[in-house]
C-alpha cells in the first residue's frame, strides 16, 4: 500500500470528493484508509453505567484506498507515488517534481 498514516490526501470520489486531510489509520489487510473529517458517520454509544448518558458519535469511517490521492508535501499537488533506491533503501518519490515524500 502506497498511503501511509500522517500523510496528506485528496478524495477522489464519494460524497467528499475534493475535500483533504490526513490519513488517521491504514488498513492494508482490507485496502483502505481513515480521513480525518471524511466519510463521518453517526454511531450509537449506549450508556454503560447508570447515571451515563446514551449519545449519538460522529466517526469517521474507512474509503477505499483507490479512492484517494497523495499530495506532495513539497509541490503542494496531488501525484501518483514513484519508488526509488537511495543509500539502499527504498524509498516514495512524487511522479510530479520527483522529490521524497
């Protein structure tokens, strides 16, 4: 998986198309990833004790990682990721203005 967490997205589809943010959590295991402020939800949070309160929380809920698109940090665009050996170690590059992410 080419997303990983704390990295700045761009949606491409849904209903949040267009809107950014930051990669929260990776899930390779399914193939997706959580926005923040994308894709937010409404759960149900039942009282556990007496005295507390039942609530209604906004989460916010996986997209498919096809379904988003890196921005490089230094072009500020949004790009396809390249890989690229430097000192031996693999590393992400941005397709634009071939800097590492």
């Amino acid at each position: 998986m080419r997303i990983k967490k704390g990295d700045k997205v761009k949606i491409l589809s849904g209903k949040d198309r267009g809107k950014t943010g930051k990669v929260l959590k990776v899930l390779p295991k399914f193939d997706r990833v959580v926005v923040e402020n994308i894709n937010l939800m409404k759960r149900h949070k039942k009282a556990r004790q007496t005295g507390e309160q039942s609530e209604r929380v906004t989460v916010a809920m996986p997209i498919k990682s096809s379904n988003v698109q890196l921005i490089c940090p230094k072009c500020s665009k949004p790009t396809r990721i390249g890989h690229k050996k430097v000192d031996g170690k693999n590393v992400r590059v941005c397709k634009k203005c071939e800097a590492e992410v």
